[in-house]
C-alpha cells in the first residue's frame, strides 16, 4: 500500500481474507480454518481468558473468608483480612510493575499471581489473627498483645516469607526465560505480602484490635494456663501471661506445664496424637503404605513439550487440527525438515551428484521406515515414493515436471545443502513429537558417522520446545538441590537444629513425589478418561508446570513446617517435654494449618476453571501438593517423625530437662479434689487419646 509493505498489516488483511472465506460455508460444505498461523491469530482473539481467570480467584475469596470466619470466630476482624488482601494486591502490582518493564513476562503469570497473593495474604492474616484472639483470651492487653503477636507469629511469617522467596528466586537457575522471570516476580510478589502483614496488620490491631474484637472467648490455651492459674488472683492480666516465664527466664511451674499439656488438646487432635504418640513408627509406616500405590508413579513423570497444551483447548483451529480426518496426515500442514549440507567443500560429495544423492536417499529411506511419517517431499523423496539417482528420468512427464521444481525449492544450486520436508501422521505440536523428535536426532547422529562429509539437522515445530524442555528438566536437579540446601541452612541458623533441616528435606521430597506420582495417574494414565475424554488427547505433564509446581511445593510446605516447628519450640522453651510440646504444637496449629490450607487450595482452584491445559495441570499439582501437605505431612508424618527422634530433634541445640511428671490422659476425667499438681509421678512421657 503506497508502495510500501508491512508484515503486520499484510498477516492481518491475509487472516481477515481467510475468515471471509470461511464464512462462506453452504448447507452442503462447510470451511474450517486451521494450521499454525490460524492458531496464533486465534489465540490474540482469546485475551478474555486471563480477565475470566481474574474473576475465577475473585470468586474464591468470599469461600476463603468464610474459612477464616470459622477459625476465627469473630465478625468484625474480618475486615482485616478483606483490607490486607487489598493492600496486598495494590502493593504487589506497583512492585512487580518495574520487573514487568525491564523482563518479558508470559501471560500465564497475572492468574498465578493473583492466586498466590490470595493465598498468602489469607493465611498470613489466619495465623495473627488466631494468636492475637488466643493472647486476648488469655488477658493480655493490646500492647502487649499485638507486641507479642509481631514478635512471635510475625517473626515466623517473616521467615516463612524469606523461605519462600529463597525458592522462588532459585529459578534463576533454570535456562527458560518465561520461567526465571516468572520467579523473580514472584519472590518480589511474596517479599512484598510479607512486609504488608508485618507492618500494616500489626498497626491496624493496635488501633483497632479493642474495637473490632468480640466479647464471645475463644477457647485457647493460653486462656486455660491463666485458668489454672486463678488462684492467684492478686495477678493482674498482663502479669499472668510472664507466669509462664519470670523475668529470669525461669520456666514454667510442673503443674502449670501438666495443665497446659493436658487442656490443649482439641478435637480431633487428640485423637490424632493419641494414635502417633503411641506409635509413631506405625503412623509413619501407615503413611508409607497408604501413598506407596501413589509413590511409585513418580519415575514413570512424563515432562512433555506440547504445544497445545499452552492454548485454550476450545480455539477453533485447534479442535478442527484434530477432527481431520484419517486421509489428511496432519504434518502435511506443518511440516518437519530435514537439512543436510556438505561439512567439507569437494565437488563430489554435492547432493547434485550421485555420491551425495545417495547419501541422502539413504537417509530417507530409513525416515520413511520410521513410526509416525506419512510422506516425505525433497530431491529425494516424493510423498509415498522414493527418487534414487537417475530413477527420475523414468518418471511421468507431468511428475517429472514437478519433481524439478520440487529440486530447485529443495536444494541450493550448488548442491551444497539440500532439505526434505517430513509430513507426520501424528499432530506435529502433539505430545508425540517429543519422542519422535528424539527418534530422528538419534537417527541423524547415526547417519552423520556413517557419512563424515555430511551433517544433518532436524528443525520444525516443536523442535524449539523440545530443546528447552531438555535444558529445563536437565538444570532440575542443581535447581532442587541448591534450594533445599540453602532453606535448610537458614532453618538450621534459626532453630539451632541439624536434625529439622533433613526432616524439613524429607517431608518436601514425600509430597512432591506423592503429588506428581497423583500427576501421572490423571494425566498418563485412561484412568479418568471416561469422565474426561479431553484428557486422552494428552500425555504428561506440560515441563512448565514441574518447576513451577516444584517451587511452590516447596514454599508452601516451608511456610506450615515453620508455623508447625515455632509453636512446638515455644512449648519447649516455656518448660514442656519434647513429647509434650510435640503434642501441644500440633493440637494449637493443627486446626489453623488445616484452614490455612483449605485457603490455600481455594485460591489455588480458581485456575482449574482455565482452557487451558497448563493452568489445569498448575491448579493439580499445587492443590494436591498443598493438602497433602496440610492433612497428611503436617498432621501425621512429621509429628511422628519428631516423636520417633525427641531429643535429636534439637541436636546440637539442648533445652532444660523438665521436671519429672505426667500429664494424665485427655479422656481420664482429674479426680476431685486433686489438683495436677500433686499428682506428680516420675515419667516425663505424656499419654494422650480419644
């Protein structure tokens, strides 16, 4: 147009010719548009995906606050969380807005975005507001309070925080530039909630705390050591709670300790612990067992590199790709190429003469024998035929015509290089052509040792998505590896512990191969395909989600071990047993880990409401990891692995021994008239059942 020619424009007037042509379907024919160039324009057309995933997380977030409102169980504080997810979220966007300017950032990252702000803002918010209404209960006053929440429960989100932005940021290692930018946005995306809630929530409860909270008690432990306190009731509030730890850091009285072991407990932790305390060997075995059907599914991941998977499953040109009919190979529309090209300059060795034509035939010969070709076109092959040297002068004139062109598109006039398309019969961006890709590679480097003069490459459609799925899946292990180490190095300069790093190691390996091992059941598998017969158009896992997934796993189970192992040290630093700090740990966050998990799998869920098959796979994957992680690591497996080590659970690090007493059983009523404290009997082991 006025002499001038631009790509864009022509691509665009070519794309809105081809849709004229297609609305000119008749009763008796109808035109179906596809092929890659369809597809990409198909895919622009189909922006409204990320608003509707948008609207999917903000749907989300009334079922996660009803979580929040059972847990903790006072009207007005949930304002809190509804003011901190919006503070959170404006705050994110103005930090992740400079990354986005400087790295190119994929379009699959504004849902995950949201759905990890959501999650983190409503646990953050969950496990304050829980420990602020238990310091209230038990009579502390708002200074206090709040300045005990900062520093105990904020002090382990701030770690649970950092832990997570140290896997986030572990990305960087990976070579795929999607996914290293992707984690730098998200560990800026986690550092940024994290200070929101250390600094906005704790001024917003100094403020308003008073205000906002209901005169209804919320039944706690540290309301029942003031209980069992009461006879001193010269104590004011605030002095009761510095009963449990004087000014000299003394701990604990015996009979105190025995009422806060024994009260704690709630239903249905008791019952939970009254099993592991028991037999912890047997809970960890049971927990082996019952995953192993699922465990050993892991070695058989599949990380595939199809295409489609990354777009919308209802695009139009994609569902009429797969609706050809048998006689249309697929590939015909997308076509592999072979190349090939003399490595030295002799004149003899040109695909112009007969040594190099019949390297090259051979080359495709063995290609036609190869699982997945339809046909083949090149100077050497013509569809369904072979062209050996000299057998073109026996072809139809008409044929023979043809084949001519056919060389001259083919090959260079100097016969220096030549290509052969290579249609497949399999769709060409499919999850088969990564193992056929693989197949022809291997092919290639053998015929190249039998032909020194020659190389050959092998280029095409997914060609390029192969070699990154390779180099990401190849850096996985260095990735896994320098995270786990550097998270267990920050854990052991916080707790003083070498044991909790490598049980923290061995809880994050059993539910990344518990959730991938479920991955190969859904997705490798026909097991669920007569509920979703879609599923059999697929094979494994799309490779974006494994680091993706993997990342997340491990943050997520950081952030619940640290919630868990803080309240079990505080436990143990206020005078309890090893056993028992065990068992009051859990039975004090085990009903706000399984919330904050519930929270988590919620926010997570808005991405199965996705087209596509990536954020499908992301939304298993994290939902799976995050409850197993809640009611099956958190809940069975790691309290039972710390009762089987006790005191190696702290080694180096050693805490007074406590006094010897017992704390009687959570289902055996206190006689009358015997208060705890004089039942002292000399066993340091706390039994606990149902």
């Amino acid at each position: 147009q006025n002499g001038s020619y631009s790509p864009w424009a022509y691509k665009f007037w070519f794309m809105s010719l081809l849709r004229q042509v297609a609305a000119t379907s008749t009763p008796d024919a109808s035109v179906q548009l596809t092929g890659s160039f369809v597809t990409y324009f198909d895919e622009l057309r189909s922006e409204g995906l990320e608003s509707m995933l948008l609207w999917a997380e903000a749907r989300v977030v009334p079922t996660t606050l009803l979580v929040l409102a059972v847990l903790v169980r006072k009207a007005r504080l949930l304002l809190l969380p509804m003011l901190l997810l919006l503070v959170s979220c404006c705050a994110v966007a103005t930090m992740v807005l400079p990354v986005a300017v400087m790295l190119p950032l994929s379009t699959d990252l504004p849902p995950s975005m949201v759905s990890i702000v959501i999650a983190l803002s409503m646990d953050y918010c969950l496990f304050m507001l829980v420990r602020f209404n238990e310091n209230k209960a038990a009579g502390m006053g708002i200074e206090q309070n709040v300045g005990t929440v900062l520093m105990q429960t904020g002090r382990t989100v701030a770690l649970s925080g950092f832990l997570i932005a140290v896997a986030y940021s572990g990305s960087v290692l990976l070579p795929e530039e999607n996914l290293r930018n992707a984690g730098i946005a998200f560990t800026v995306g986690t550092l940024t909630v994290v200070l929101v809630h250390i600094t906005v929530l704790p001024s917003l409860l100094l403020l308003f705390g008073d205000c906002l909270t209901s005169p209804l008690p919320v039944p706690s432990v540290l309301a029942l050591v003031k209980h069992g306190r009461g006879r001193h009731s010269s104590r004011q509030p605030d002095t009761q709670w510095h009963s449990l730890q004087d000014e000299n850091d003394q701990v604990a009285l015996p009979a105190e300790r025995a009422e806060l072991g024994k009260t704690s407990l709630r239903w249905p932790w008791n019952c939970i612990m009254g099993f592991i305390q028991e037999r912890p060997i047997t809970a960890v075995a049971a927990v082996v067992v019952v995953f192993m059907p699922v465990l050993i599914q892991m070695p058989r991941l599949r990380a595939s590199a199809d295409a489609y998977g990354l777009l919308p499953m209802d695009i139009a040109s994609v569902t009429s790709f797969r609706e050809l009919p048998p006689d249309f190979a697929p590939g015909r529309f997308e076509p592999y190429m072979v190349l090939v090209e003399q490595s030295t300059s002799s004149v003899s060795t040109s695909f112009a003469n007969r040594a190099g034509h019949q390297a090259f035939f051979e080359l495709a010969r063995a290609l036609s024998m190869l699982s997945g070709v339809a046909s083949m076109l090149g100077p050497v092959w013509l569809l369904q035929e072979g062209v050996d040297w000299g057998h073109e002068l026996n072809l139809d004139a008409k044929v023979r015509e043809l084949y001519t062109k056919v060389v001259s598109s083919h090959m260079l006039a100097n016969g220096t290089a030549a290509m052969l398309q290579v249609h497949t019969s399999f769709l060409p961006r499919g999850p088969q052509g990564l193992d056929w890709i693989l197949r022809v590679r291997a092919m290639l480097e053998e015929w190249e040792k039998q032909h020194p003069d020659y190389r050959a490459y092998l280029a095409g459609p997914l060609c390029e998505a192969v070699d990154s799925q390779a180099a990401v899946m190849g850096s996985m292990p260095q990735y896994l590896a320098l995270t786990l180490i550097v998270v267990m190095l920050v854990v052991f300069y916080m707790f003083g512990s070498i044991f909790l790093p490598l049980r923290f190691a061995v809880a994050i390996l059993f539910t990344l191969s518990a959730t991938f091992g479920v991955s190969v059941l859904v997705y490798q598998t026909p097991l669920l395909h007569s509920i979703w017969p879609w599923l059999s158009h697929y094979d494994g896992l799309c490779y974006q989600v494994i680091p993706t997934a993997s990342c997340v796993a491990v943050a997520l189970g950081i952030d619940y071990d640290i919630f868990l192992v803080s309240r079990i040290v505080e436990f143990r630093e206020m005078g309890l047993s090893d056993s028992d700090s065990i068992t009051a740990g859990l039975s004090q966050t085990g009903g706000v880990i399984s919330g904050a998990g519930l929270i988590m799998s919620l926010a997570f869920s808005g991405l199965f409401f996705s087209s596509k098959l990536l954020h499908q796979q992301l939304a298993l994957t994290l939902v799976t990891s995050v409850l197993l992680d809640t009611f099956v690591v958190r809940t069975i497996l790691v309290p039972a692995l710390m009762l089987v080590a006790r005191d190696w659970n702290w080694w180096p690090r050693t805490f007074p021994d406590p006094p010897e007493f017992a704390v009687p059983s959570a289902h055996k009523p206190e006689p009358s008239g015997i208060h705890s404290a004089d039942r002292r009997k000399p066993s340091g082991k706390a039994r606990f059942a149902c």
